[in-house]
C-alpha cells in the first residue's frame, strides 16, 4: 500500500505514542508531547527529532532553598519508546549552596516512579559541592548503552566533578543497569545539602534528548 504524502506546507500532528510506525522519508511531523513540542521526522528505519536535538524541561526560576532531605528539582516524563539505543539524555544546570559548612549533593535518576526509588544513576551520590564550594555549573550526557543499560559521560564525581571539562584521577563510571527503555520514564534531579547549616538550591536546568546519529 503506498503511503500517504501530505500536501506541500502541510505539518501533521501526533503524540508520540500515536505517530504512524512508517511514513514518507525525511517528511517532519508535529510531536506535541516532545517537551513542549517538536519536529521529528522518519529516516526509514526510525523517528528522530529534527536536527538530532529536542528539549524537553526547563527550569526557568531557582527551587529555592532545599535542606537535607533528597527534594525533587527538575524532571521530565519520557514517553514510552521514546529513546534508542546510542540516544542520550543532557542535563545541565546550575547549582548553588547558601554557606561554607555543609556539602550539596545532586542525584540524577531514571526510572517509572520519578521519585527517590528510581535507579540513580551517577556513579554514586554526586558530592559535587564540597564544603567551601557555593556555586557548581554542570554539562552531563547519559547515553543509554542498550535498553536496560545507561552510562554517564565525561569524569567520574567522586572527586567532586561530573560531566565535562574536568580532569579526575578516577577511571570512567560504569554502566547502571534501569527499566527497559520501552517503557515510559522519568528522568529526575534531585538536590539536597549534607545537614542543617547550609542549603542548596538548583537555579536553572535544562533537559534534552540527543539522538544517536547511527
């Protein structure tokens, strides 16, 4: 059956659960519930976004002051099947604390709870403001390995680092293995400062999906 052809101009709408399983090669469609909104077209094997690149959250205003408890600060519910494998999720931000006595903490995690109970998955709790640091500026890829396997990119944290531009003693974190990437999931950052002195805050973040360009 030959497939349908818009006419010239015209950009059809879906959600990303209700797009066709094929359509004409390199033809863009309206995805509505790709962040706010995003153009994406079929290269013959699979959908992709446009350019290779979609938004998908951004925090626009700080959280204000979060205190020991692991608080949620940003997050984003991906649909189900809406990553590949090669495909990655970009994070970056910035993150603040209020003094010099307490450490801060960020936790990214993925899973279908979008809460604390999703798998974590920088290396380890992600230390990245240590006691006299107040202000930490982050870029970090974590690209999905297969279905049920995701790796962040750039250094390990545990000297105080993640993501690029930084050197480290440490080798390249591990995989962490999550639910199957067929399902729907969220992809969460979670804050929180060491004790009671100090708190932290995370003032602007952005989430992307990148695709894979295999």
């Amino acid at each position: 059956m030959e497939l349908y052809a818009p006419p010239p101009g015209f950009v059809p709408t879906y959600t990303w659960a209700n797009k066709p399983a094929t359509y004409p090669t390199g033809q863009p469609v309206f995805i509505s519930n790709v962040g706010k909104g995003a153009l994406c077209y079929y290269d013959g094997t699979r959908w992709r976004r446009v350019n290779g690149i979609a938004n998908l959250k951004t925090l626009d205003a700080s959280t204000g002051n979060i205190d020991n408890n692991e608080t949620l600060a940003v997050q984003y519910l991906m649909p189900a099947a809406f990553l590949s494998v090669g495909d990655r999720i970009r994070i970056r931000g910035t993150f603040t604390k209020s003094g010099t006595t307490d450490t801060g903490t960020f936790n990214i995690r993925i899973g279908t709870a979008g809460t604390t109970s999703d798998d974590l998955i920088n290396p380890s709790a992600a230390t990245i403001l240590n006691a006299a640091g107040l202000n930490y500026g982050f870029d970090v890829d974590v690209r999905f390995e297969s279905a049920t396997l995701a790796r962040t990119m750039g250094v390990n944290n545990a000297q105080n680092a993640i993501g690029y531009a930084a050197v480290v003693n440490n080798a390249q974190a591990a995989g962490v293995v999550i639910s199957n990437i067929s399902n729907a999931l969220y992809v969460s950052l979670f804050i929180k400062s060491s004790s009671t002195n100090n708190t932290v805050a995370l003032s602007d973040a952005q989430i992307d999906v990148v695709d894979s360009a295999a």
